[in-house]
C-alpha cells in the first residue's frame, strides 16, 4: 500500500465492530448447527471482475476480529489493477470462523474496490489536464473514513472529510444571509476575516456575476455549479490565476474530459461514492484442505 494512503485503524475497527454486531449478534446458526468446532481449512476470495483492488487490510481486520486465530494472507497489494481470477486473499484456519466473516470480508471488498474502481476511470479520463478528481460528501453514512480512502486507491483526491475541514458557503447559506441584507460578496468576505487561520473559503457561483462578486469578496475557491464546460472556460478566464476554480454537479464519465479541457483545477463527483457501481468477489473454500483434527497442518 502506497505510504501516502494509509487507513486510520481505531475508525476501521469501530465500523467493523458495527458491521459485525449487525451480522451476529444472534450467532450464525447455520455454522452452528453444521459445522464442527474443530474443522480446519482455507478458503481464497477470488476477483470475478477487473478492476482497482482496495479493502484488503480491511478484510484482514475483519477475520481477525472474528477470530485472532485466522491466518489472512494478502497476495497483491492495494491500489493494484486487478483482473477476473485472480487470487486477492487466502484465510485459513478454523472454517466455522470463516465463514462467520465471509459476506462482511466481501461487502467491504466489493464496495471499497468498486469505488476504487469508478474513480480511476474518471482520472484516466482527465489524465494530462491540470483538473484533479476529488470526491464529496455524499458518502454512506458511517463509512466516509474508508470510502474516501477508497477514492485515494483509485487516484482521485478528497474534498472535505468533515464540516470543519473548510467553509465553503453554498446556496442555502447565501439565502440566509441575503435575507438579513448581505450581498454575497459580503457574505464572502465576511466568511473570510472569521475563518480560522488556514482553513479555506469556498464559495459556490452560477454564474459569471457571481463567480465576480467571489473574486472581489477574498475567495480561495470559487465552484462553478452545474456549468457547462463552455461556461465553466468562460469564467476561469475572468478569474486571478491564484483563485483556484471547481467544477461540480451533473459530471459524469461521458463529459468529465470536456470538463477537464475548460481548464478548472478540481472536479468534484458525487457519484465517486454514492453510484459507484460494486466490483464482484467471491470466497471459496478449498474442499482438499479440510481437516477435522486441529493437530492437522493446513495445506
């Protein structure tokens, strides 16, 4: 895993720990009833799609909180381009306690790889332009930290992680303040002698007016709302070189290079993590390595 694209454990093991109450907090009868306590073997999760691979050190977290006793092998490293059969995890150890684990190891194998998966197509798409491909917060809740992460695997970048990562001042603020009489460049300037030191004011524009009263008012960057490319090139033509400029809303695979040529610096997809389609895995045991003595070494 690339140095830069590293997962905060103690917020991954608090999701899994969710995840798991979710998933058996009554037991899982069927291993219960079937499975004898003992029976020791290996299972692979194979990929049955191409595409970026990102979940595997969760996937290793989560058997390990099923039990510590799990070995997990992880035979290609995240962020890698993956093909249909190939091998992404080998477990081994007690069956009943794979098993436990199997369909949560997959739903966050397939969710984290699909996004992966999505965002490199859109930074393929824009490779060799100044526009970077970040995400939004328009994650699954409960899951911003690994879906975020995700994107990174995938090459794209992330926008605010929380409400106090920036101020970026959007529709609704606006409407507010105007009603008490300011115009948004007052809004905008005021956003900025209050902002803490370092963090930076965002304002979303519709139009080149206001992307104007933006420039005037201090903004660090001004989102271009559900502009057309042509608009969008417009307006970046009016702007200092140091404000830096956004383009988001209605972006998708068939026109983000368009986007990209207008030449703003971001570009930012909702549907990086709430459309992205999930990247299909399956897990299966290895029926020749089943074993009923604990002694029995695992092959």
């Amino acid at each position: 895993m690339r140095d830069e694209i590293q997962l905060d454990n103690e917020q991954v093991d608090s999701i899994i720990d969710l995840a798991l109450a979710e998933d058996l907090s009554h037991g899982d009868i069927t291993s219960q009833t079937l499975i004898p306590p003992g029976l020791q073997g290996k299972a692979v999760i194979t990929a049955k799609a191409a595409g970026v691979l990102a979940g595997g050190e969760v996937v290793k977290r989560v058997f390990a909180k099923v039990d510590p006793a799990l070995k997990v092998e992880l035979p290609i490293v995240e962020g890698a381009e993956i093909k249909p059969g190939e091998v992404v995890a080998a477990i081994s150890g007690r069956v009943a306690a794979i098993l436990k684990g199997e369909r949560l190891a997959l739903n966050f194998l397939s969710r984290l790889s699909g996004i992966a998966s999505y965002t490199a197509r859109f930074v393929a798409e824009t490779k060799g332009f100044r526009a970077k491909i970040y995400d939004t917060r328009k994650t699954t809740p409960g899951l911003r930290h690994l879906e975020k992460y995700a994107v990174r695997l995938g090459g794209g970048q992330n926008h605010r992680l929380h409400l106090g990562s920036a101020i970026l001042v959007k529709d609704n603020h606006l409407a507010a303040m105007r009603s008490l009489g300011l115009s948004l460049r007052d809004v905008v300037a005021e956003a900025k002698w209050k902002a803490p030191q370092g963090l930076v004011v965002e304002v979303e524009v519709n139009t080149p007016d206001e992307a104007m009263a933006a420039v005037e008012g201090g903004a660090d960057v001004i989102m271009l709302d559900n502009m057309s490319p042509d608009e969008m090139r417009r307006v970046r033509d009016l702007i200092p070189e140091h404000i830096k400029t956004e383009a988001s809303g209605g972006i998708t695979l068939a026109n983000v290079r368009a986007v990209a040529e207008a030449g703003v610096d971001i570009i930012s997809i909702g549907a990086l993590t709430h459309s992205a389609p999930a990247l299909d895995f399956s897990l299966e045991l290895e029926p020749e390595t089943v074993s009923r003595s604990d002694s029995e070494p695992i092959k």
